[in-house]
C-alpha cells in the first residue's frame, strides 16, 4: 500500500500532493507538491470541500495552472512578498475553493528540482486556509 503521508525527499519541504478522491482520470502535466506543514489539511480536503470542488481544483493545478480556472476563481496576487519564491516561477496565486477557503500556490513549467534532475513542471501548494474568510 502506498505511504498515506510521503515524506519530503528532493522537493524539501514540500511532498506530493495525491489526487483528491484517489488515483486521476489522465496523467497529470504538473508534478503537484503541497508543504509539508499543510499535508494534513490537504489530506481533508474532500472533507471540507467535497469531491467535487478538490478533484476541480486538482485538475486546474495537475493541467492548467496558468490559465483562470474553468470551475472556481483565481487571483494573481500582487506584492513584493508575493513575487515568485524561486528562479522560474510564477507569481503566488490565490485559489478560491468553494467559498470554503483558499489554496495559494506557484508554479514552474520547467524545472530539473528533484532526486532525479529531469526537467518537469510542477505546481507548490504554499498555503491552504480552508476556514471560510
């Protein structure tokens, strides 16, 4: 059986985020990686939101992070300290997940990050608040 919880490894401190409701429909085009301090309120993410709205946020970030979601709201956020966190990404993002909170995340359509160095893209989850606001 798979590790529930994976530990950070070449993504140090982020860890992969697994899909909302179990194994995707396609293979997704970003490598989704969520901070080790929210691996919890990921995990209960179907919980608060329910499948609908996580699978719908999964499938924004796992294909299309660059675009306005087709489901849902997203804002760049504007700011120096939301400026991008390391060389080639974007700018934070602020996801609005179902009126039940917001996931801000950044992404990187190349990166050789990671144990094996191979170039990818990838998605970091940065903060999840899931209280309404």
């Amino acid at each position: 059986m798979a590790d529930p919880d994976p530990k950070p490894d070449g993504y140090r401190p982020f860890v992969a985020a697994r899909a909302p409701g179990g194994r995707p429909d396609s293979k997704p085009v970003y490598r989704v990686l969520v901070h080790r301090q929210y691996v919890d309120v990921w995990n209960s993410l179907v919980d608060v939101v329910g499948l609908t709205s996580g699978r719908q946020f999964w499938d924004h970030v796992s294909k299309t992070p660059a675009q306005p979601p087709s489901v849902g709201s997203s804002t760049v956020l504007r700011g120096k300290h939301h400026g991008p966190k390391w060389e080639g990404y974007s700018r934070t993002i602020h996801y609005e997940i179902s009126g039940a909170g917001r996931i801000d995340y950044q992404y990187c359509s190349e990166t050789t990050e990671g144990v094996l160095g191979d170039k990818h893209a990838v998605v970091k989850i940065l903060t999840i608040d899931l209280a309404s606001h």
